[in-house]
C-alpha cells in the first residue's frame, strides 16, 4: 500500500532539511506520484502568499496584543530556569554526567552499573537506587559496563509494562562503550504507572538476541515488577528502582 | 553560547509554522498568535537548536503551542475546532464520539503534553513510530508505550 507522505516530510524536504537517506526517498516516490509534486508546489505557493500578506517580522515582535509582547516575556524567563534548562539538554551523549566529581562505579574488573539522572531546576541530580521520583519527570539512563562488551537495558513499570530501552529497536544485545558512564541518547519522561519501576541492564561477554531476555521480562512482570529476571545462562545482570509518588 | 538571529529564522520557517498553526486551529488570528508563542519557546531554549533540524523542532512546538490552545478553547462550549482532537482520540477505534471525549479528558489531563505531540504526529500526521521517535528524541519503544498509554486510558475507562 502506497504511503501518504506526511506534511512534516514535506516541508523538511523544502528545507533541505531531511536526511539524505529520506530526501532520496521523497524523490524515488515523488517520480511515481505526480501528487508529491503537486504538494510541492502548493507549499512553495502558500510561502509566497504568506511572505506577501505578512513581514517576517509578524512572527516574532509586530503583532500589537501587548499581553503577547515578545520582549518582555523573554524578559521574564528566569535566568536560572534558562541555565538549568541549556545544562540537562548540554549534557554530552557519551560522557559522564556531572558532579564532575563524582566517582564513577564499575571500571573495568567490577560490576557493571546502571545509573539515573533527573532533570533539576538547577541541572541534573544523579538519583539514588530506590529514590522516589514522579510522573513527569524527565529522566536519562546510564551505564557503566565494567569491560562487558554486550548488553541491553530494559525496564518493568507497575502496569508490568516491558520498555526496551537499549537498544531502542533491533533485535540484538547491542556493543557497550568500555569504560565510562554512558547515557543513552534518549531522555526517558516517566508516566503515571504505579507503586514503582525497575530498570535491568542485562550483559554478557558474547552477542545475544534481545528476544529471550524480553519475553522473560514479559513472563515475569505478570502482576509484579521482579528484583531480578529469571534469564538465560550466561547472561548477568544488575537492577535499580524508582519508586513512583502520585502526580501532585 | 550562539547568538540566535531569530529574525532569521521567522524568515525561512514562519510560513511553515503558520501553515501548522492554520491547520491545527483553524483560525488566522490565533495561528498568528501562536506563531508568537513557538518562536518565544524557541528563544527560551535557543541551544536546542544544536544538533538537530529546526524545522522539526519549530514544528513539534507549534504542534504543542496549538494543542495548549485547544484544550484552554475546550473550557468554552465549542465542538467545530475540536476536529483534530477527536481525529486523535478515534484513530484505529470503532467507538464513536462519547469514547472520544473519554479519551480527551485523559489527553489533556493525566498525559504529559510530549505524550499530546506524539500522538498528533502519529495519529493526524501520519508519521511512522520511527519518525516521532525521531521528532522527540525518544526511542521508537517509548513512543510505543506512550501511546499504548493513551489508548490504555480508553480501555480503562469504558471497560
């Protein structure tokens, strides 16, 4: 069945902002489908009367409802809510997250570990093993992967809900950074599932497929969020737990 | 940190996000309006705009700015703008309206505001679970379970 091309697409391609991969996509189906073309060209057709009707400036400070005034609601957004927000979203996607002098657990020889961050009004904190947090939190998770070259995390929420979290698709156990802590690239908002959530970060010396690891989350979260996974030889594991508190 | 020319940018993507504003609310002086409000967001977390494509992210704003707006539109007794909404809340569903409602209320009331954006991106725009997770910033999987979240509010609430 012929996919509709979503708007977004669309215009991404106008901007020449898709990936390469996707661009070359559009063209490939844009070649069978006149249609495409058309949308094109009524896009390019809209910015031109749009361009026409209003100054570009409309968007940003002419418009005249003074409860709307750009300059002075930029004027009201807190420093420190601004700092906070540039520090969490700054941190890099493979290095360690601060305080910068924090000791970070399982080096190569020890276990390894899992750790989770949680967007502050003033940063980021590193959460305790057990800590409480709420729905809406924005949290990132870590690793450290003690010289195991293979792994996978995954997470079990109150509602016995399995979340794959590393890799976030495929099927295989994926290569871990040696050494450091690691954050994976996707930050992670807590829902309204209750009583608590556990994270597994299951890791081998050798490949291994996802799957088994999965479906024994699956077996094992039926009406309870296990301390461990019940998984197959070969494999280890650590865990940690958040305690989930009521939406306020 | 980069100074951002933000005249420069309401230049090269305005026309995009009012055409999402107009399409979303279906109104010129509130998608004007609103207009306002994304490029503000976009001011107010200028260093976003490293490492990723600001026609995505000026897009997911204004489909944020848009929903904020429908919901507040929500308190008067007007059905016309809610289209988009219930083009949400009926995706893939047999029932009708009422269990649509249902699902609203759960939208805009226990569900994070990122969970409203994907389900939009998904649902209305059609974009694969790959793309909004793409968009977001999310994995595919937390996409998954976001939306397998809203429709599990449905499910509870009419059995």
């Amino acid at each position: 069945m012929k996919r509709n091309i979503p708007d977004l697409v669309l215009e991404r391609y106008r901007l020449n902002e898709l990936p390469e991969r996707s661009a070359r996509a559009v063209e490939l189906m844009m070649a069978d489908d006149p249609a495409i073309r058309e949308r094109l060209d009524a896009l390019a057709a809209s910015d031109a009367e749009i361009q026409e009707q209003y100054p570009p400036s409309v968007f940003v400070h002419d418009r005249p409802a003074p409860s709307r005034r750009l300059a002075i609601r930029v004027a009201a957004a807190g420093g420190f809510a601004l700092a906070a927000l540039l520090l969490f979203v700054a941190l890099p996607r493979t290095s360690p997250p601060p305080p910068d002098t924090e000791r970070v657990k399982g080096t190569i020889g020890g276990r390894p570990s899992l750790a989770l961050y949680r967007r502050t009004d003033t940063g980021s904190e590193r959460l305790a093993d057990g800590a409480v947090a709420r729905p809406g939190d924005l949290l990132r998770v870590g690793y450290a992967s003690a010289g195991r070259p293979y792994g996978l995390i995954l997470s079990i929420d109150g509602r016995g809900a399995v979340t794959l979290h590393l890799p976030p698709s495929g099927d295989r156990a994926v290569p871990l950074t040696p050494g450091k802590m690691v954050l994976l690239d996707a930050a992670y908002e807590l829902d309204e599932a209750p009583r608590v959530e556990r994270f597994y970060f299951v890791t081998a010396r050798e490949p291994f497929a996802a799957e088994p690891v999965v479906s024994a989350a699956r077996r094992a979260a039926q009406g309870t969020v296990p301390d461990a996974l019940p998984l197959p030889p070969g494999l280890e594991q650590v865990t940690f737990a958040i305690q989930k508190e009521a939406r306020r | 940190m980069r100074d951002l020319d933000v005249d420069a940018l309401s230049r090269r993507y305005g026309p995009m996000v009012l055409r999402r504003c107009r399409r979303l609310l279906g109104d010129e002086e509130e998608a004007l309006d609103a207009c306002q409000d994304v490029f503000l967001r976009v001011i107010e977390r200028r260093t976003r705009l490293h490492g990723e494509y600001p026609s995505s992210l000026l897009y997911r704003i204004a489909t944020n700015v848009c929903l904020n707006r429908l919901r507040d539109r929500r308190r008067n007794p007007v059905t016309r703008d809610e289209t988009v909404l219930y083009e949400i809340a009926r995706a893939g569903e047999p029932g009708g309206l009422s269990e649509a409602r249902l699902l609203l209320e759960r939208l805009f009331g226990r569900h994070p505001e990122s969970s409203r954006t994907m389900a939009v991106l998904h649902y209305v725009d059609g974009l694969t679970l790959e793309e909004v997770a793409a968009e977001t910033g999310m994995s595919v999987s937390g996409v998954r379970k976001r939306l397998r979240g809203l429709r599990a509010s449905l499910t509870e609430i009419i059995g």
